[in-house]
C-alpha cells in the first residue's frame, strides 16, 4: 500500500529530531524494558536509530504523528525490521500494517532477499506477532549477533 493510500497517511524519513518522535520512542524503550528483562531487550537507542545501515521512518495522519518504524542492513542481501511502535492515540486503525508494507515495498527496492526481526514473547507482544505472521513472518533461528533467549522472539520471511 502506498504511504497515503486510503486516507491521509504520510510516511517520511525521520531524523529523530522532533520532541513527539522522540516522546514515542521513550514510549517505545520503557515498554520494551517494563515487558522482558534488561539483558533480552534489544532495541536500538536514538544513536542506533541515527547509523548509517539504518533507515527510520515516521508515520502522520492529519499532522499528528501515528507511529514509527525502521530497517537496518545487516547485509547485502538481508535487512531486519526495528523499533516498530504505534502511537496510543492511533492503535487498532492499520498504523502497523502501513508502516510494515512500506518497510517490506522498501526493502524489496533495495533488492533485499529476506527480512528478518526479533520481538518480545511474552503476552503484551502477542498483537505484534500477529501482524507479521499475516504477513508471511515465521519463527526462525537467531540471526546476526543474537543468542538464543527464552524472552526473545526471532522471525523471518523471504521476499
């Protein structure tokens, strides 16, 4: 789907600048920290978010942010998929799939073979695993530098 199919969505790279996407990433962190211990969450911080194999995005309606999501090259040929997070204002109207069919168009152009992400595993993670198994997201092996983690969760897709 395109950025503003459907309705007034806007998706625009972001450089992390702005209080409210700053606000929401704050957001993003303590819910990763309040659900699996310190040693399993794996997000990246803001300096992370900002590297050069890193793309972030921000997701509006109506001006107001909705929701963010990135993707980091861990190679050529293979991206994962970071810091997904809606705004609460907007859960439940299609922020997440948005944002996850721009990451998946954006990764295809980019000439990626597969896509990877690691989440939570607990019950607050649940909607989320959801998500990417409609979209073809399945359970798999670590990948890059994870280890085995009874609090993580790792899936993957072809594309």
């Amino acid at each position: 789907m395109s950025p503003n199919a459907g309705g007034d969505w806007q998706i625009v790279e972001d450089d992390l600048s702005g209080a409210p996407i700053r606000a929401l990433l704050e957001r993003h962190f303590a819910g990763m920290l309040a659900n699996s211990p310190a040693g399993s969450c794996h997000f990246l911080d803001f300096d992370g978010l900002n590297a050069p194999d890193v793309t972030f995005w921000s997701i509006h309606r109506g001006g107001e942010l909705a929701g963010c999501g990135a993707l980091k090259m861990l190679d050529a040929e293979h991206g994962e998929i970071k810091s997904m997070r809606t705004a609460d204002a907007f859960l439940r109207q299609g922020v997440a799939a948005l944002m996850l069919d721009h990451i998946l168009t954006e990764a295809r152009a980019r000439g990626l073979g597969r896509l990877s992400l690691e989440t939570g595993s607990g019950a607050a993670f649940e909607p989320a695993l959801a998500l990417y198994r409609r979209y073809g997201f399945e359970d798999c092996a670590p990948f890059a530098d994870y280890k085995p983690d009874r609090f993580s969760r790792f899936m993957a897709r072809a594309l």
